[in-house]
C-alpha cells in the first residue's frame, strides 16, 4: 500500500539551506523507493496542513534546533503524527552537547574532558579570568564550539592561549553557552546507526581529512576542501571497536531509528566520542548517504523502511491513497 510521506526541511536556523539541500533528497531517494513523498517548511501553516492532509509518517530534514531539540517531535507526539528518528525526550538530551557528555561518560564511553560557560557567567566573572582557569584546567590545544548547533558554525581550534578570546567571542555568535573541550588530535571519524526493528547496527565508517585540519562549516559543504574515505581507513579491530562505541553511544542516550556519531581515533587507536547528530545531513557531501552507499543500501530504501516502523511504533496503518 502505497505511503504518503511529509518531509520537513528548511526552517529558520543558520542551517537553512543545508537542511533544503536535505529534504530535497530525502523525498527523491522515498520517491524512487516508491513512497509518495512532499516537503514543506516547519512554519505556521504546518499543524493547519497536517489536519487538512494528514500524512502517514514524518521524514525530519531540519538541523538546527527545530529538527534536533526534540520541540518539534513533541509537537508531533502531540497530534499523533509518526515520525522518523529519535523521541522528543532523547533528541533534547543529545541536543545539548554537555548534557549528552556527561551521559556517555556516565555510560564510561570515552568523550574529551569539557568545561560549559554560559556568555553571562563568562562576562559577569570576568572574561579572562575564566579563560585563565579553562587553560588551567585543560591546557592547549582545545575545541571552542557552540553547546547546541551543528555543521562546524561557531566552532574554533585553538592552538595558542591568544586565540582563545576571539574564539569564544565567534562561538557566543552562535549560541548561548560555550562548549571547550580538550583538542584530541586524530581522524575524524562519523559512525552512522540505524536500527530498523532488529536492533541497532553501525554502518561502516566515514573518514573525514579536511585540507584546514578542521571539519567547520566550509570544510563540510564547500567543494575540494575535505576529501572522504567510506569505509575509513582502519584497522580491523579499531573499525569494530569505533562500530562497537558508536552503538553504545546511541544507546547510552537512548536514541532511536538512526543517528551519526561523531568521533576521533587517535594514532595509538583510542577512540573518542565527540557528539551525537540526531538529524543527519542528507546532502550530497553529507555523511548519512555515505555510509548507507558504502554498505551496499539504497537510501529511500532504509528511510521507506524507517518509515514503515515508524508507523507500526504509532500503531496505525497507512492509509488507501490515490496515486
């Protein structure tokens, strides 16, 4: 029986066009795979176009906090509208790196050590006091990024103790609270994990080698500047031990249906988790596609098949559409 699918993509984040980018092959890859599929802006308009045609299920192609701070898939629980991917109350703890930190260490899965400062802590205690206890604590070189947000935006490298200022300064730009953590050098490694009934499986994994060193913004969508390897390129027994902690990752956060984990293998093979995307990309340099490619799966496949577990999770059926 054919599926009448909703993609929401767009929205008002920074990543706006990432997520248009998104929902655009979302709904080709459903539509070869023979689902009906539409897309539509999370706007005003959206709860007033579910109650006039109400879809089966909902493919969410949003990043930024509309598609991954579990708001909108609350909305969605609210008016009893399936959904692919993670439960409002999962995607608010994996939104906010901090909280999802500390969570995988509690689970004992290994993530850089991390200091969070709010921007009014950091301008009320006095700026470079704080700065001075962060190298203290954590020493250089470290990660300045933005606790909630995706694609790199905000996100800074800082090699010399006089970069740190202007690094907090790029990152406050983006958000509220700043996350620092202890730069670990190794390969940027993505793990994406789906779990279509039977329990969750790491796809292979995708190398990431920037031509900067760093995997920010322009690094993820800008032609020629990040070359990727799928399946990564290691050895054996760390590619089943990254597979291993990328799952255990999804779980310790109790995710759902899919997610990329975000690691770095260092060069003696010691593997850290650096954050959990509960929205991947689905762009033509995104990492999600790679994966699902380099395990020899077709992409509107999974997401039909997704889609099909999604709405027997809701208990309902699809309903007689004409073609």
């Amino acid at each position: 029986m054919s599926r009448r699918v909703l993609v929401l993509a767009g929205g008002l984040s920074y990543e706006r066009d990432v997520s248009l980018k998104s929902g655009r092959r979302a709904a080709d890859a459903l539509r070869r795979a023979g689902v009906e599929a539409t897309i539509r802006d999370a706007d005003s308009g959206l709860l007033a176009a579910l109650d006039a045609e109400r879809p089966d299920a909902v493919v969410i192609a949003l990043h930024g906090a509309i598609g991954e701070d579990g708001a909108l898939r609350g909305v969605l629980d609210l008016v009893g509208v399936p959904y692919v991917g993670p439960s409002a109350q999962a995607s608010r703890v994996a939104w906010d790196k901090p909280s999802a930190k500390a969570e995988l260490r509690e689970a004992g899965i290994p993530t850089p050590d991390w200091v969070a400062l709010p921007h009014e802590t950091f301008r009320e205690l006095g700026a470079q006091a704080v700065l001075d206890r962060i190298l203290d604590r954590l020493g250089l070189p470290l990660m300045v990024k933005p606790a909630q947000g995706g694609s790199g935006l905000g996100a800074h490298a800082v090699y010399v103790a006089e970069e740190l200022p202007a690094a907090m300064v790029g990152c406050f730009g983006y958000g509220d609270t700043a996350l620092i953590e202890r730069f670990v050098d190794g390969t940027d490694i993505a793990v994406s994990v789906v779990d279509t009934g039977n329990g969750p499986t790491a796809l292979p994994a995708v190398e990431i080698v920037p031509a900067n060193g760093v995997y920010d913004y322009e690094a993820r969508y800008t032609a020629g500047t990040t070359t990727w390897h799928a399946p990564a390129r290691l050895a054996p027994a760390v590619a089943q031990r990254v597979a291993s902690i990328a799952v255990a990752a999804h779980r310790a956060l109790g995710l759902g249906d899919l997610s990329r984990v975000d690691l770095l293998v260092t060069r003696d093979g010691g593997v850290h988790v650096l954050e959990v995307n509960v929205s991947p990309g689905l762009t033509e340099t995104s990492l999600l596609p790679m994966a699902v490619h380099a395990a020899g799966l077709d992409l509107g496949v999974l997401l039909r098949d997704l889609v099909d577990l999604a709405i027997t999770r809701a208990g309902s059926t699809p309903a007689a559409h004409s073609a």
